[in-house]
C-alpha cells in the first residue's frame, strides 16, 4: 500500500482564505478587524522567524497585527504590565506570548495572566480545564490543526483507536482531548510506555509527537492506518540540514493508509489555526456567530 498524503500545506491555504473571506465579512457588516498580539523577549533566531511568519500572515488575513519585542532581560513585572494592557485594549482579541521565554521568566505565572478569552495559544489553566470538560474553550493550535485534518480526511473520526505518542501539555495531551471529544477510543504513549511498536499497531490514528527524528518506522504502523507526524526535527544528512519529523516517512508510507509529510503537513497548520483562533475570539468577544469549522 502507498499512503495517501495529507496535504497539510494545501489545507493550511485553504483555511487561512476561510478566514480571510470572514475577517472581510465581518469589517464590510460589523465595522470589526480583529487583532493578535504577539509578544517576544529575547532574540531567539528560531522564535524571531516564526513571530515574522506570523505578523506577515495575520496581516494577509486581514487582521491587525500588534509586535512588541522586548529586550531579553525584560523583567516579569515589565511583563505582566504589557500584557494586562493588552488584555484591557479592545483592538486586542488575541495574545500570544512566544515561548520558551528566557529562564529568568515565570512562564506559567505569565501565560495565566493572559486573558482566557484572548488565550489564542490555549495554554491558560483555564482553557486547559475547559478543554479536558469538554466545554467550549481555546484550543492550542497544533493539535486543533490535527484534528481538522483528520475531520477533513475521515468525516467522522467516533469509534476509531488513536494512539498519541507524547504527553506534552502543548501537544500530546489536548491531541488526547479532542480525539476523546471526537469520540476515539485513545491511548496516550510516552517514555515509559512497555512495548511502543505494539501500542502503536493498535492505532486507526497514529499521532506523533515525541521530538526524536524518524523514531516512529513502518513496522509500528497498523496497515491502513492514519499517520499525523507533528515532529519537526532539524537533523545532518549528507552533509546538508534536513527538516524531518517524527516518523520515518518511506517505511511508515507504505503501509499507512494516509500520513502526513515533514514538511508541508502539520507545520502550515499550527499558524492557520492561530489565525482561526484569533477570529474566534473576536467573534466571542463581539458576541457573533463563531465561522464554522474553524473550532472544535
Ligand atoms: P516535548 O519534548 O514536550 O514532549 C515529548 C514527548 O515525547 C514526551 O511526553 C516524552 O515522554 C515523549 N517521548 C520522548 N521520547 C520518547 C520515546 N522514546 N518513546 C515514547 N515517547 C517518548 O515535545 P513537544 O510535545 O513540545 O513536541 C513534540 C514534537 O512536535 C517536536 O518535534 C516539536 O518540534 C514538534 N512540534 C511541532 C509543532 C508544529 O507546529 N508542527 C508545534 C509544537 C511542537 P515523557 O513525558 O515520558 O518524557
């Protein structure tokens, strides 16, 4: 079998220009332009080229984009000040706080002073909680990302056993929620896990988020199955830097029934989802109708 390839570049596209078409909609009929806040300590060169990704496609969406970068030896005061300016401005619905931030910061303390309601990210406490009762909330934007891959490709994902390797709050554990949410009967994998190929044969939905490059490999995929490769793994082959994820892709394509490639599949998600959710939180915020499809 030759897997089918999710192409999450493709779909990143296309649900960035679903929320272009209503961040139009909503200026032409309600007079709102939505708003995202990053904010960035430090001059992490990694961290830098994603904030610039960000701004140039939030302003492509037709939002406003707000950038404060401060200086690396910021202190948490200074920190917690700006953002609960941010969390007091209107313009504002959505805040994102770039992590990791440098060692001297809180980064708990921090992400929960941001307002749960413009928690674009979905890391305050708050949304976490919401999430794993099932409540409406902001969901981070990885694993939202994921799930509406997996939506688009299977219709309804119910019944179906997902495996998630990895159990980081950012990504492993709200992967797990929303397949629970979406009715999967899911396991979660991790360092401790006896027996991580056989765990894994067991899985309709594979989903990989370990951070070790190629680790996941052909024979730990059932036939058929979906491969989600949230990995992004910067390795040395042949003298030249390659990107690759989590799962060897050669030997886990021929036998998966779908799978994500690295790059180009879950990576364009994560901002697109970003976007989505700082719509959202405008529409919450105004009390509009939420765009469809766009939430979990
Ligand atoms: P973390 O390092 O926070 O978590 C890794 C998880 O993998 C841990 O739960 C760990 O288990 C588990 N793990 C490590 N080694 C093994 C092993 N040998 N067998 C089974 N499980 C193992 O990583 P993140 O969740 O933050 O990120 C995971 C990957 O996703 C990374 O490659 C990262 O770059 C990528 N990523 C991609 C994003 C995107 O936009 N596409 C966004 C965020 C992350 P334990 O808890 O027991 O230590």
């Amino acid at each position: 079998m030759t897997a089918t390839v999710i192409d999450g570049k493709a779909f990143a596209a296309s649900v960035r220009a679903q929320v272009a078409a209503h961040v139009a909609r909503l200026k032409d009929e309600n007079g709102i332009t939505p708003g995202l806040a990053v904010v960035l300590v430090g001059e992490d060169p990694a961290s830098q080229v994603y904030v610039r990704n960000k701004g140039v496609q939030t302003h492509e969406a037709g939002m406003n984009s707000f950038e404060h970068k401060l200086s690396v030896d910021t202190s948490e005061a200074d920190l917690l000040a700006l953002i609960a300016t941010l969390n007091a401005d209107p313009a504002v619905h959505g805040i994102l706080v770039q992590l990791p931030l440098p060692k001297h910061l809180d980064s708990d303390l921090v992400i929960n002073s941001i307002d749960p309601a413009k928690d674009v990210d979905g890391f305050h406490i708050s949304n976490v909680g919401l999430l794993g009762t099932g409540q409406k909330s902001m969901v981070p934007c990885t694993p939202l990302g994921c799930l509406m891959m997996l939506r688009d490709h299977h219709g309804s994902l119910a019944g179906m056993n997902a495996v998630v390797v990895g159990r980081s709050n950012i990504v492993g554990k709200p992967m797990a929620q929303l397949l629970l949410g979406d009715s999967c009967t899911v396991t979660i994998a991790h360092s401790r896990t006896k027996d991580l190929a056989e765990v894994c044969r067991r899985a309709d939905i594979l989903v990989a988020a370990v951070g070790r490059p190629e680790m996941i490999t052909g024979d730990m995929v059932k036939p058929g199955a979906t491969v989600i490769d949230v990995g992004i793994n910067r390795i040395e082959k042949d003298g030249k830097v390659r990107l690759v994820g989590d799962v060897h892709y050669e030997s886990a394509a021929a036998v998966a029934g779908a799978i994500t490639p690295v790059p180009g599949g879950v990576g364009p998600m994560t901002i697109a989802c970003l976007l989505a959710n700082t719509l959202t939180a405008c529409c919450r915020a105004n009390g509009l109708a939420e765009p469809e499809g766009l939430t979990a």
